[in-house]
C-alpha cells in the first residue's frame, strides 16, 4: 500500500472506531487528518452518523467540512461549551510514551487548545512517525509574535537549539500563522524532555505556544505500511 493509501485506511479506521452520533469533536489538520475529516463528511451524507458538532484546526479543516457539510462551530459556541467529546489529528512524531510534536501544518495552536479542551484525543499516523526521541529529525515548531523574533530565536540558540523561521511557499518572507503569528522550527542536538520544554518554552515572552504535546495520553492509530492498523491505547 502506498504513503496515502495508509492515510487514508488510518484516518477512516480512527472515525470507524471511535466517532458516534450525537458526539462534539474536534478535527485535526494535515494529510492524515483529512481522511477523518472527509470519513465523517461521507458517513452524515449517508446518514449512518447524525448530530455531530465539530470545531475546525485550521482553514484546511474549515474547508474540507464545509465541503463536506460538517456542521462547523467553534469552542466558544453556545452548542460546544468550551469542551469536546473527542479530537482526532495527525502528527510529525510520536514516542513511546505517546507524547507528540505537531505542527508541521502550522495549526499547532488551535491543535493544542482543542485537543486539550478533549475528553478524548486519538492521533492518526503512519509508522514513519514512530520515533524514540522526539525532537532530534523533525524540528519542534514554535509560534511567536513577530515582535519577538530576534530576542526569542536569541534564547533558544543560547539553549543550543539550531533555529530556522519558517518561510512560505508561493509567498515572499515567513509563514503567517492564522493567529497573525511566525512560526521557528527549532531542532535539538541531543535527546531532550519533552514535558519540561513544552512548559519551559512557553515560558519565554513572546511564545505563543510549542509544538510539544505531552499533557495527554492519546491513542494512537499506526498505519502499517504492509497495510494493517496497530491501535495503542
Ligand atoms: C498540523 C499538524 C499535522 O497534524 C502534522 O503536521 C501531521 O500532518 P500529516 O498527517 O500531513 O503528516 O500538526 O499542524
């Protein structure tokens, strides 16, 4: 089975084992994700799942469920409440520990707002993503204010991360987050604890938020690329 094919039988086996009528969800951003998203698109068309409420991660999400006819509100929304039943969304990395980088899509913000205002929170992945530490091949996003650029990327060198300002595509200069935010994609040297940056990062004036998540315990959903699904709970 190819990369995608993966995907997409990991998204839709997510929603198969874990999406029921009536449920608030929140929906996750990136290629892995959007099989979720489309999946629940296709299962209220047919009318196998009825009354769900979602809350979108990004413009990517948004779209796809207006497309898809997913009724769409937001955490503040009379009908959500500030909390969810359940938040599926892919990740960069996973370790053993289930703890997660994301961000990769630049949505990390609104990802972590969701997913911590979650009941329950499923991650989506193919085996690619399994790692042992996180943080040394794909580089932790951070999302700053723009005024803080130089004293913030100033701090992190000084905690020897190697620190690039994500620059877009198809657009001259930085990435701009939805938020009106830049992104750094910064990367360690050498093994790191992710619980104790994704606090510590924060700390720092100017960051916004991190690309560590490590506060829950999601379960993740491993796409094989033999084609069989490996659920951990
Ligand atoms: C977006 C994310 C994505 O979930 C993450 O980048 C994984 O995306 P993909 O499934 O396309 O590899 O965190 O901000």
């Amino acid at each position: 089975m190819d990369q995608q094919g993966i995907k997409e039988m990991t998204g839709k086996g997510a929603v198969d084992a874990l999406v029921r009528s009536g449920m608030k969800l929140g929906l996750g951003t990136g290629s892995t994700a959007i099989h979720a998203v489309r999946h629940i698109g296709s299962l209220l068309r047919a009318g196998t799942l009825k009354d769900i409420r979602a809350v979108p991660t990004s413009y990517q999400t948004l779209i796809a469920c207006e497309r898809w006819g997913i009724p769409l509100f937001t955490l503040n929304s009379q009908e959500i409440g500030g909390t969810l039943d359940l938040t599926i969304d892919g990740a960069d990395e996973v370790d053993g520990r289930h703890y997660c980088i994301k961000g990769g899509g630049g949505a990390l913000l609104l990802e972590k707002i969701v997913a911590y205002a979650s009941a329950s929170y499923a991650i989506v992945v193919d085996e690619s993503k399994q790692v042992e530490n996180l943080g040394l091949q794909f580089p932790v996003p951070l999302e700053l204010i723009p005024e803080a650029r130089v004293p913030v990327i100033q701090t992190l060198e000084a905690l020897s991360a190697v620190v690039q300002l994500r620059e877009a595509v198809r657009k001259a200069g930085p990435v701009i987050t939805e938020h009106g935010n830049f992104l750094l994609d910064i990367r360690f040297q050498n093994p790191v604890d992710p619980p104790v940056l994704e606090r510590e990062l924060n700390q720092i004036p100017g960051v916004v938020e991190n690309g560590f998540f490590t506060r829950l315990r999601p379960r993740v959903f491993i796409g094989r690329f033999d084609g069989t699904l490996d659920i951990r709970e």
